[in-house]
C-alpha cells in the first residue's frame, strides 16, 4: 500500500474541515473523516448511527460510553482485521436525539476510572 501524508489524502478526496457542530443526520452517516496524527475526534452524542470506514494509517479506537450502564466499549479500526483485534469499519449505533458534543464534567462524574482519555476527548468548558 502506497504512503501518502495527510495533506495528499485532503486534496485527492476533497476534504473540507469537520466542526462536529449541529448537523442534521436523518438516518446514518458515512463520511470521509480523516484524523491526521495528533488529532482526535472529540467524544459526542448521535442521532443516528454513524459508520466509521478505516483505508489507511493507523489504527485508530472508536469508545462508547453506556451511560445507562456505565460499561466502556472500544473497539479498534486498522488494517490488520485478520489475526489482530481490529476492524476494517464499524457503525456505532443511534444514541441520541440531537448532535451533542459530550459535557467533560458530566462524563468525569459518570466514568471517574477514565478521567483521563474524556478530559482528552472533550473540550474544555466554560
């Protein structure tokens, strides 16, 4: 497989910046979403059920936090789906009735054994 930098995946694919602000997601999602090196997406609430699609790089986890309860689930995207723990895609189910980016605080309060990737994972708040 062929390297290519984050810049060339952009300009090939034509990818524009993702917000992950307010966006109307009716049934299911299935973007283009590159997370260059350093870059996370940050933890949030959906509406419907969002597919994560893995091409190239590396590996990346995707957590889900049950608030209901309080179970962590990770599950890991990456090339090597044969013989390794990962997945070339993933959906992760609808949980929500609105985009909702996750409150730190809250999540702290509810997953005090993570503290560490939700203060990661979430924007500071005001």
């Amino acid at each position: 497989m062929a390297s290519a930098t984050a810049s060339e995946i952009v300009a090939k694919l034509k990818l524009n910046p993702h917000p992950e602000d307010k966006v109307d997601r009716p049934v299911s999602t299935s973007i283009y979403f590159l997370l260059p090196a350093g870059n996370v997406s940050r933890l949030h609430r959906i509406p419907c059920a969002e597919t994560w699609h893995f091409y190239l790089g590396e590996p990346l986890t995707i957590m889900e936090l049950n608030e209901v309860d309080g179970v962590v689930k990770l599950t890991n995207l990456g090339p090597n789906f044969i013989g390794e723990d990962q997945q070339p895609q993933y959906t992760v189910p609808p949980n929500f009735q609105d985009f909702e980016l996750a409150k730190r605080s809250e999540l702290i309060k509810q997953f005090p054994n993570i503290e560490p990737l939700i203060t990661l994972l979430t924007f500071p708040e005001a």
